[in-house]
C-alpha cells in the first residue's frame, strides 16, 4: 500500500517506476547479449514492481498526482537506464578502423595499450587502405578511437555491439 500522504505517495510510485523502467534497461541489453540468468533474475524484479506500481495507480485512477509520478517515473527511468547501461558499458564491441597508411600504427599504438588488433590491407574507392579489427570492452572504446584519431585523424572508425566471442586476445586475456 501507499503511504496516505499524497507527496509521499507520488515519490514512492516515482522512484519505483524509475527503477522498474531502469532494470527494463539493463534486461534489455543482457538479453541481446546472450545473458540469459542475469536477464531473467532482472525481469522477475521489473515486473513484481511494476505490478505492485500499476495496481497501486490504477486503484486510485482519479488521483491525477500520482499517474503524473508514474508517468514522470517511466520518462526518468528511460534516461537513468540508457545512463546506467553507458556507464557500466556492459560487454564488448568491434571496432573497425580504416586509415589510408597508417594502419600499422595505429594497431601498434592499441598494441602497447594492451588492446588486440589485426591489420588488413584493402582496397577503397580513393585507392589503397589499411583496415584495423579490433575487439575491446565498451568501457575502452571512446581511449580506442582517441588512440586512432591521434594517429590519423582522418581514419574512419566504426563500432557495433559484439555479442559472442569465441577464443582470441582482448586485452591480456585469452578468450576460450
């Protein structure tokens, strides 16, 4: 039940929509990653509080205050999950790295920092390219792209999400 004060009542539906739609967030990104355990122990929570939440509010459909908590609490959880997920920057990603000549280095520069990297030589529409692979935690890759840009600062740089590994460096650690 909700307190009877009105305030308190809109801060507790509030504070619990932020946290339900935070851990919807956080459910989202483990499942896209393959986390199923921790995606389902997440779930059970989110929904047990929202449930409680959405009884609550429905019960009291006339209490304008409190659909405005919980309306507020969906928009403030939105953010504060996407702020979450970015600052845990949970699992890996891919990175590829395209330099007209600098390819070397620049792999050489992820080398010293610990990074793995692999070189190709490719050809692109201006002409010759080298193209740098490399597999980093998400928490490395804006020191990724800073060690790029400072080698060559006209290297084109693409990140997406990677959902499995199997075997490989990253990063001082063997994967199996």
């Amino acid at each position: 039940m909700l307190p009877d004060n009105i305030y308190l009542a809109f801060i507790v539906v509030f504070l619990l929509r932020v946290t339900d739609v935070s851990m919807g967030t956080l459910r989202t990104v483990y499942i896209l990653q393959g986390r199923r355990i921790r995606a389902t122990v997440i779930g059970f929570f989110e929904v047990l509080i929202w449930i409680f939440v959405v009884s609550q509010v429905v019960a009291a459909i006339s209490n304008w205050v409190l659909m405005i908590g919980y309306a507020g609490g969906f928009a403030t959880g939105t953010y504060v999950g996407l702020w979450l997920e970015s600052h845990f920057a949970i699992g890996y990603a891919q990175l590829r790295i395209i330099s007209r000549s600098y390819g070397e280095q620049i792999a050489s520069a992820l080398w010293k920092e610990n990074f793995g990297a692999t070189v190709v030589r490719g050809h692109g529409r201006a002409g010759d390219i080298d193209l740098v692979f490399s597999i980093v935690p998400r928490r490395h890759i804006n020191k990724c792209v800073q060690i790029a840009s400072g080698i060559d600062k006209d290297s084109f740089v693409s990140v997406s999400d990677s959902r499995y590994l199997y075997r490989g460096y990253l990063g001082g650690a063997m994967r199996k």
